[in-house]
C-alpha cells in the first residue's frame, strides 16, 4: 500500500512556487527533489488557467521520461474528473493555493477530456521528437526530403561500422595514400582500439568540427593554427624534429666516443657506464639510435634524469657535466615540441579518417532518404535560423506559448540554440495571440551525464542569467533562482554523506562549475532511520599458490579481493534476511527484494556477488534479468 509522504512546508512553498504559471522560472532540482512532480502540476496549473493543451510544449530528454510526464499529467487530470467537489476543491487548494468556484470545478473536470482530444496530443516530447516533427511540417524550407525516415541509435550505429570498415580496407589498400598515411600515423601512436575510440568521439563531434575547420579556412589552415597555438615553427614536423635530436646535439656525435671515454677514465660508477654504452650504440647511426641517446637524459617514463653523471664526474669534468645539463635542456623543450608536432599530426590524421567515415555514413542516409538524430537537430537550428524562417516561427508562434524544459543540464548549445528561437517572441510584446507566454527551466549540472553527446553543463549558470534578463527587461516577471534541495527519496544519513564528501573543493570542482559551496540536500524524512557504512579496501591476502596440475589456469587466488567482497556482502545480506531484520518503515521483516546492490559496471565483481548470493540461498535476479 502506498503511503503519502507529508512534505515540509519549506518544500511545499518551493514546488508551489516554480510549477505557477503566472511566472517564467528556472529551477535548480537535486534528485529526488520532486522534479517530474512540478513539471506535471505546472502543466496542469496551465491548463487550469485557461491554456489549451496545444499550446504547451514540455521538451524531455529521453522517451521515458516524457512517457512518465504526460502519465503524470493524465493521472492528475483523470483523478479530477472522478473527484466529488469537496475533494477537488481540496485537491486543488492544495496544487496551487487559491480558493475555487463551481465554475473552476468544472473546467477542471473537463481538462481531462480536451487532454486528450487535442489534434496531436499533448506535446510532451523528446527535443528529437518535437524536431522530427517540425521538419515533417516544413520539409520545403529544412531542404530535407518530404516522407524522411529516422534512424535510431542502433541503425545510425550499423551505418557508421560499416562506413568505419570501407574507409579501413581502402587505407589498407592504398597505403601511400592519403588514408593509408593517416591511418598508419594513427596506428604508431595508439592502439586499435583508442583510434576505434577517438573516431568515434570525432564522429559524435562531426558538427563542431566542421564549424571550425569552415571557420579556419579548411583544415590545411586549421592544422597550422594548432601548431602555432602549440608553439611549433613553421615548417617543423615529427620528421625535422628528430632529426633534430641528434642532428644539433650540442654535444655533436663526432664527440661522442671521447666523451664515453672520458667517462670510464673518471669513474667506474653503474651511472657512467650506461652513459658510455648508450653513446657508443648510438655513434654508428646517430639518426636510427635516438632513442639509445634520449636514455642518456630521460628515464624510462619519458622524465628528464634527475641526476646525468655522478659527483665524481661533475668534481673532475665540470665542463662535460655543464654541456650535458645544457643538452638536457635542450631535449626537454624538443621533446616537448616533438609531442606537439605528433598531437598536431595526430588530430589531422583523425580528422581526415572521420571525414572520410562521416561522408559515407552521408551518402548512405541521403540514398535511403534517413535522418539521424543529430541530423533532426542541426537540421531544425538550421530552418530557424534561415531568414526566410520568420513565417516558420509565425507558424509555431500560433500553437506554441508556453516551453517547459527538462534535464536543461544535458542540453546541448545547438538544441538552446531551438529553445531560444522558439521563446525569442516571447519577450517581444504580447506574441500573435495577445497573451503573457513563459519558459520553464528544470535541471541540476551535478546530475549531468551527456558531455559525450555536446551537452555543456557549465551553461547551465550563464543561460540562466541571460533568459532571466531578456524577460525582466521586457517587463516579464522571471523567476530565476527557484530551487528544490528537499529529497524525498533518500534519507538524512544517505544525504549527509553525500554532503560531506563533496564539502572538498577537489571534489567538489569535479561536480559543479559553481566556485561556492554547494547547496546542502535536506531530506523530506527527516525522521527516517538510515545509516551509510564505509567498509575498507580489500586487499589481496597473501597465500601459498595451488599447484598448477591441480588448480584450472584461470582460477583466482585464494586469497582474491573480489571474491571475499563478494562472500562479505552475501554474508550481510543473509544475516539481515535470517535474523529477522525489520524495516524501520513497514511493519515486516526485510525480505531479499528490499534490497539492491549496485556496481559500476559489469565484471567480475558483479558475476562474483551473484554466484555468492546463490551460494548461501539467497533469491537473486541473474545477470539476465538486470538490463540497467
């Protein structure tokens, strides 16, 4: 049975306040904060006030979630058109405060059917959706084809293996050229499957990429810009660079056998003698044995040596011990200009192949007549942004005046680039219809997961700031530091936790770009029990190894961290299932579907936690069942 949580005025005054439709807002929600709970009662509260349903447009990020809403808003407005008048009359007090007639009773029952009898139901929608939608009404003016089909992640994904692999096997089949040299630039420095990895960030980043190339003047152009930036010379490659190495050695290679000499005559030291080796295996080929003559001066690891020679060397040839610190210098900025030069050759070479992909993947949408996801986007900002689009926006500015936003942390600066266009009349006198239209903005830039995908959390802050002045100087009241820190879904213990680690700056830095301190989370129960636990690390335990004729070659050790984690748990978890552990908050026992283990991912330790569980009899989901 369910149980309504009563919230604490404080919350209750917050959520109150950003779902009223008399104001524009942006809010600032922590999760578990009732953030789908506002979006749902402002839409309602629209309607309620006299909006079609038509004319509000909820943009969510994924489909669930815009499933979720549009439930949400169809639940509230089924509830109502069942409710006696006392209780809808309650019920609707405590949405929104005021005090309602019959006649707002009625029209609250009604909102349940015009709901649903809106031309194109409600328009709760992924920003995908309401794009694809927009270009299927303007195909003409987006240039894009009339009856164009979408494709999803999954067949966008095929498409891009198979462009990945006809622009391979043509690289490999031409290895002089100009594919064949990126891809064998790219192979030297990485491996097979870090180059598969960065293709596939340079293809996600298509658009930006060839915004900038455009704006450099190509990538010929593009490519010195980054060697400047980087502090190479013009001219400079890998090539001439070391070739450099040896080849304006201040110590020059002719000298090279002397002064291993000189260093055996001096001293007798491990120090010396490797230096004397590496010089004598470097003199016949100067060129080919760079790496021998960078070992003089660089450890393993790429750092300069500490120390070249020992005391005794520097006490009796200070001269040689100065030239060598003085060549050491000079290879250190080499070096460093070396790795720009690979950095600047290494972008080309990844540009180069991703075009080369992307234009496949290109040729092959535009034969099927398809669209992607990126595609509905970039294609959309583009209609809007076109001059002859100001007919287009009429058109929308007829069915449009309220844009609610949800996750505006995950947005990214093309899809603003829609939201602020769509809204842009907002603040330009009353619109087409006479009436006051607003904006709403939810989000939380801690709770940000969609950076590989274009969204910029850090303008989470700045948009704020610049909607909230582009409507107060229109004289539209703007709500712009609303926010929602009650959780009601976790306890004080768990928030408090939370708390403390990000109280760090270093942590901090890596979850918010506000320099402040972070708003405190409060829990809606403040009363409830719970407690967070900190186990330490398990370390491996030393034991003697089994003996191999015995033991299967990939059996882990006997004292292996993973699995006594994974003992540890199933242990804690039978303990509370067979000592009869209530829950604080029901009247029972804890059962074994009260409780939930997560993992960062799929490995050994998720498959060692279930195979433990089973091992001491308790009811686990297998790894077929968990699809998150």
């Amino acid at each position: 049975m369910s149980r309504k949580l009563a919230a604490p005025p404080e919350a209750v005054a917050a959520q109150r306040k950003a779902s009223d439709p008399g104001h524009s807002a942006w809010v600032s929600a922590n999760a578990g904060s009732g953030k789908t709970y506002v979006l749902a009662r402002r839409v309602v509260r629209l309607m309620l006030a006299g909006t079609p349903p038509g004319a509000i447009l909820c943009l969510t990020f994924t489909k669930a979630a815009a499933a979720t809403m549009a439930n949400r808003v169809f639940e509230l407005l089924g509830q109502w058109a069942l409710m006696d008048d006392a209780t809808l009359r309650t019920t609707l007090h405590e949405l929104d405060g005021g005090h309602h007639d019959g006649a707002a009773l009625r029209r609250a029952r009604r909102l349940f059917a015009e709901a649903l009898e809106t031309p194109g139901g409600l328009k709760v929608q992924t920003i995908h959706a309401f794009c694809e939608r927009v270009l299927h009404q303007f195909p003409f003016e987006a240039n894009v084809a009339s009856q164009f089909s979408v494709l999803d992640e999954l067949g966008h994904g095929e498409l891009v293996r198979r462009a990945k692999l006809e622009v391979l096997l043509e690289a490999a089949a031409a290895p002089d050229g100009a594919l064949g040299k990126a891809m064998a630039h790219l192979a030297t420095v990485a491996a097979d499957e870090t180059v598969d990895d960065l293709l596939g960030e340079a293809l996600m980043a298509r658009e930006a990429i060839e915004a900038d190339l455009a704006a450099r003047g190509g990538l010929d152009r593009a490519m010195a810009s980054l060697g400047d930036t980087l502090g190479l010379m013009p001219g400079e490659t890998e090539a001439t660079l070391l070739a450099a190495v040896t080849g304006e050695a201040l110590i020059p290679p002719s000298e090279w056998p002397g002064v291993a000499e000189t260093l055996l005559q001096v001293s007798t030291a491990a120090r010396e003698k490797d230096v004397a080796r590496l010089l004598r295996q470097a003199v016949p080929d100067p060129t080919g044995n760079v790496d021998a003559y960078l070992a003089i001066f660089f450890t393993a690891s790429g750092e300069p040596r500490k120390s070249l020679v020992t005391k005794a060397v520097q006490t009796k040839e200070p001269g040689l011990a100065a030239r060598m610190a003085q060549e050491q210098d000079r290879l250190v900025a080499l070096q460093a200009r070396r790795k720009a030069a690979a950095l600047r050759d290494g972008t080309a070479a990844l540009i180069s192949l991703a075009q080369a992909i992307s234009a496949r993947v290109e040729r092959e949408k535009a034969a099927r007549g398809a669209l992607d996801f990126s595609d509905l986007i970039a294609r959309t900002r583009d209609l809007f942004r076109n001059v002859s689009a100001r007919w287009i926006l009429y058109k929308l500015d007829q069915g449009i005046d309220h844009v609610l936003v949800d996750e505006a942390q995950d947005t990214s600066p093309d899809q603003w680039d829609i939201v602020e266009t769509l809204v842009e009349e907002f603040t330009s006198g009353e619109g087409a219809r006479g009436i006051a239209r607003t904006l709403f903005v939810v989000g939380d830039e801690k709770q940000s997961i969609y950076s590989f995908q274009g969204a910029e959390p850090r303008q989470f802050g700045t948009l704020r700031s610049r909607f909230a002045a582009r409507f107060l100087k229109a004289g539209r009241p703007f709500e712009k530091d609303i926010r929602l820190n009650f959780s009601f879904r976790s306890t004080e213990a768990v928030l408090s936790a939370v708390d403390r680690v990000f109280d760090d700056t270093d942590a901090r830095r890596g979850l918010s770009f506000d320099p402040g301190p972070l708003t405190p989370h409060a829990a809606a129960r403040a009363a409830a029990p719970g407690l967070v636990e900190l186990w330490p690390p398990m370390e491996p335990e030393e034991a003697e190894d089994p003996s191999p004729w015995t033991a299967p070659v990939d059996a882990p050790g006997l004292g292996d961290p993973v699995d006594r984690l994974a003992e540890r748990i199933a242990g804690h978890v039978k303990l509370w299932l067979d000592g009869g552990h209530g829950l604080p908050d029901r009247d029972r026992p804890i059962r074994a579907g009260d409780i939930l283990i997560l993992v960062r991912r799929r490995g050994a330790i998720f498959e060692a936690i279930i195979r433990a569980l089973k091992t001491v009899g308790v009811p686990v989901a297998g790894a077929d069942r968990r699809q998150c």
